[in-house]
C-alpha cells in the first residue's frame, strides 16, 4: 500500500467520525457474506452515544441484501437507523421494522442496482464496502459477494474501505464485475453458460474518493451448516424424482443449470443431487452459494457454480480458504443485476428452486410477510427467477409451529409471486405441477398432493364455499371466509381448532 493510501488508514472508531447525521450509505455484504464488520459497530456505538446526549442522529442503509450482526443488528440496536432496503434478515432489525421504528422498503434484489443507478432511488452519499486489497490507482478487490458494490462504489461521494486480511492474496480473481449499462444504451449480456466471465476481477474507483482505510481479520458470521432435517430430504426426494420423470419424458434437457434459494430445504435438495447416482454433474446459476456445494465437490458433481455471495458457515471459509487455489476455477462471483439477470436466467434455461412460507390453493405464494403484515426477511431474488427459469420450483414444509400452521391456505395473506409465475410446489406431503391447469383444477392437485392432510378438509370446505357462493366461477373466492385459517391462528395460535365453523 503506497502512502497515498497508508495515510488514510485509522481505526474503525476514527472512521466512524467521519459519517454525517442523514448519511445515505451503500454497504456491501448479501446474505451473510462480504459486509463491512468493524465500521458498522463503530458507528453504532458512536450513533447511540450521541442520541443519548440529546443529538438528532440517524442514517440509512442500502445494501446487496441481509448482513450480519455487526452491521444490521447492531445499527437497529442503536436506534440510528432510519431507512432500510432492499433485504435483511436480522432479528434485531426484524422488530424495528415490525414495530415501525425503521422504514423498510422490500425489493426484488436484481432491481436495486438499476434503480440506484437511474436516479429512481438517491445514490449513497457513503460507501462502506468490504475488499480484500486496495491498488494506489483504485482497483478494489471484493471479499465475499458481490452484491451492489460496484454501483454503490461508482455513485456514492465517499468511500470507507474494509480490508479483510482473512481471505488472503489467495482469494483474488473470484469476482467477475460487470455493470450492464441502463436503457437505452443496454446490450446484451454475454453469458452463454453458468462459468462465462465477462468483466473485471476487481472495480475500479478514483482513489480520491477513499476517505478511510480499516483493518480487519473478522470472518462472516453465517450460522454453521445442519444436516437435512428428515422433511428437507422428503422434499429433495420428490424434486429429483421430478427432474428424472421430466427428463425420461423428454420435456427436460440435460445440463440446464440450477438456481437453490437460501435455508435447510434448499440444501437438502444439493446434498441429495450429490449422492443420487442418477444425477450427473450440475452447473449452478444462483445467488448464494451455500456450502452444500462442498457435497457437490466432493461427489465430483459440481462443474462451476456463479453466484453473487459464498455464504458460508465459520468452519466452511476455513476449509474453502484451505482449498481455495484447486477450487477458485469453479466459482465466480458477480454483481447481483448480473446473478440475477432475467436476460440470462431466460436464456441459459435455469432450474429454480425456492422457499415459500405460504402458499394458496390457486397456486399464489408468500415468501416474505407473517399473516400478511409482519415482515420476515423479504422477497428477495426468488421472483427474479421463478418469473424467468425453465422450470420453478416453491417448496415449504405443510406445517409449521407443531403443526399449529397449515402452510397451504385458502387465499395467502401476503403475495410475493401470483399464479402467473408459479409452476411446481412441493412439500414432504407430495408434489404439484400445476402447469397447464386452470385455478379449481390447480387447487385441487395442490390440497391433494401438498396440504397436510389435517388440513384437506378445511381446505376443501373453504373451496366448495367458495364455489357454491363465489359469483365469479373461474377463480372463486368467497371473502367472507377465505382468511378464517388465518384469523383462527391470530385468536387462538392454531389454525385448526376443532370448532371451525363448517359453511357447507
């Protein structure tokens, strides 16, 4: 580091002096990986510090998507946060939002990029952004993910830089940054398959804009990966024995790659490819690579995986630095409008696989709000592929709360995804392809093959209300009742008290 960069090297607590009451600030990290850990904390004690002096002080917060403690939760904590966007999923953060203490904004995550850059939304005044080395003409390596980094480094006025010496020189040259430009000067992207680089290992700022340099050696702190619970491995069972089905039928090509959101359902579905003897090698195509990967790897089953963050547990980026010099040419790691691109989910036919935590009978599916006014994390990516794959999968355990909760609903109190964009849900009750099928002959396949079967009567009771009394006969719903499961639930804490009142 040359002394044009060694002078603007301090402390966290000397860089948070340097942030503004009402600073808009971009940060990098998505979904646990690659956020500035050391500023964040600094800047939220020095935040609380001065509101409990009796100073107005607060800021807001872009990001790729969640980050960890030390960023979201320990801002929240503080009180210091007053706008929040486009994802998180933070507990301390979570109850701001609920109780209307932060402004929170959900947002498609391959949108944000586009709508900082358009002026639609403000640009960050502040960049705070994770690297893991900095050149004296401005080349910053990213650690982690990918993110939002590259647009909030180009349009924010300053930049603080963390410098992560835990990845080592060994971690250059995983980024592939690229920036499509906006309309109507876009072209197409050139990825023809899940490996294809087409941009720069680092992204290139005017050094005059780094207002600090911080040290730090802190991991990403990303919960240690669980075995497949045994729900998780009923439902990775019936998605395989789809894409096998699919496959012999004809209607599936091989080599298509695979998008896998986030949590234990996911995983499971990876770990389950990786010992199916059927399965060959796969191709991901993602947003979060989890570290259900190393399953694939070590089953020799992974040809590449290209992602925006390696959301990996503590022991997992210890291992994955370990191998990283053998590994590092199969991954790439992109900027998010680029991971999650509906040009090139469209066009390299992905697979995609996400979690719901509701769906309805007509096939709707909520991923991001309890009983349809408390968020939980957000939607996410999960739209920007189930709108553009091949071939869309929504998966979810029938119950949740001991089974207190029916996650097959009448009407979801919440849409993140309409029928329109929904093909395949599945649960460990069995599987539903509703391609093809009008709304009653959909809502029957799903409370046949995915409703828990405690709940299949209450479901069709809802649906012969709803189409002996709906006037509308080609998607009936019946308002007097369609929320009753979930307003049980709100009473009661269970959604199938015996006295259920019978319409029929």
């Amino acid at each position: 580091m040359t002394d044009s960069l060694q002078c603007k090297v301090m402390s966290a607590e000397e860089a948070a002096t340097l942030i503004q009451n009402g600073e808009l600030i971009g940060v990098s990290g998505f979904t646990l990986a690659g956020y500035p850990k050391e500023v964040p904390k600094a800047l939220a004690e020095r935040g609380k510090a001065l509101r409990e002096a009796g100073v107005d002080f607060k800021v807001s917060l872009f990001s790729g998507a969640s980050t960890g403690d030390e960023c979201d939760g320990n801002l929240a904590r503080a009180g210091i946060l007053d706008w929040r966007m486009p994802y998180q999923s933070n507990p301390s953060l979570r109850k701001a939002i609920n109780d209307g203490s932060v402004r929170y904004l959900d947002a498609h995550l391959g949108c944000m990029g586009p709508m900082v850059r358009s002026g639609a939304l403000p640009h960050p005044t502040l960049a705070i952004i994770e690297a893991v080395a900095v050149t004296p003409d401005g080349r910053v390596y990213l650690s982690s993910s990918g993110g939002n980094s590259a647009t909030y480094l180009a349009l924010a006025d300053k930049i603080i830089l963390e410098i992560n010496s835990l990845y080592g020189d060994a971690f250059l040259g995983f980024h592939d940054t690229f920036v499509p430009a906006l309309a109507p000067f876009a072209k197409p992207i050139p990825i023809l398959s899940a490996g294809d680089r087409v941009g720069e290992e680092f992204v290139r700022v005017d050094p005059s804009k780094i207002i600090a340099i911080v040290h730090t050696d802190r991991a990403d702190s990303v919960n240690s990966f669980s075995e497949p619970d045994p729900t998780s491995k009923i439902i990775a069972g019936q998605i395989l024995e789809f894409l096998h089905h699919e496959r012999k039928k004809g209607r599936l090509p091989e080599g298509l790659p695979y998008q896998s959101g986030v949590g234990n359902v996911a995983n499971a579905v990876l770990c389950a490819m990786a010992n199916d003897p059927l399965q060959g090698c796969i191709s991901l195509y993602t947003e979060v690579i989890q570290e259900a990967v190393f399953t694939l790897l070590e089953a020799e089953k992974l040809k590449g995986a290209s992602g925006t963050a390696l959301t990996f547990s503590t022991a997992a980026q210890k291992l994955f630095k370990t191998n990283v010099n053998s590994w590092k040419k199969r991954f790439v790691l992109r900027q998010q409008e680029v991971s999650n691109s509906p040009e090139v989910i469209r066009r390299l036919g992905i697979i995609s696989m996400n979690t719901a935590l509701e769906c309805d009978i007509y096939g709707n599916v909520n991923s991001s709000h309890v009983s349809g006014m408390s968020i939980m994390n957000g939607i996410g990516g999960s739209a920007d592929f189930a709108r553009n794959c091949a071939l869309g999968f929504f998966m979810t355990p029938s119950t949740a709360k001991n089974g207190a909760i029916s996650a097959i609903v009448p009407l979801v109190s919440h849409v993140d995804h309409t029928d329109h964009d929904t093909m395949i849900f599945v649960t460990e009750q069995g599987l539903a392809d509703l391609r093809g099928l009008d709304p009653i002959t959909r809502a029957h396949a799903i409370i046949d093959h995915c409703a828990h079967p405690h709940y299949r009567h209450l479901l069709n009771e809802s649906l012969n209300f709803s189409l002996r009394f709906s006037k509308g006969k080609h998607l009936p719903l019946s308002l007097e009742q369609v929320f009753d499961m979930h307003l049980r639930f709100m009473k009661t804490g269970n959604m199938a008290e015996d006295n259920f009142e019978t319409f029929i």
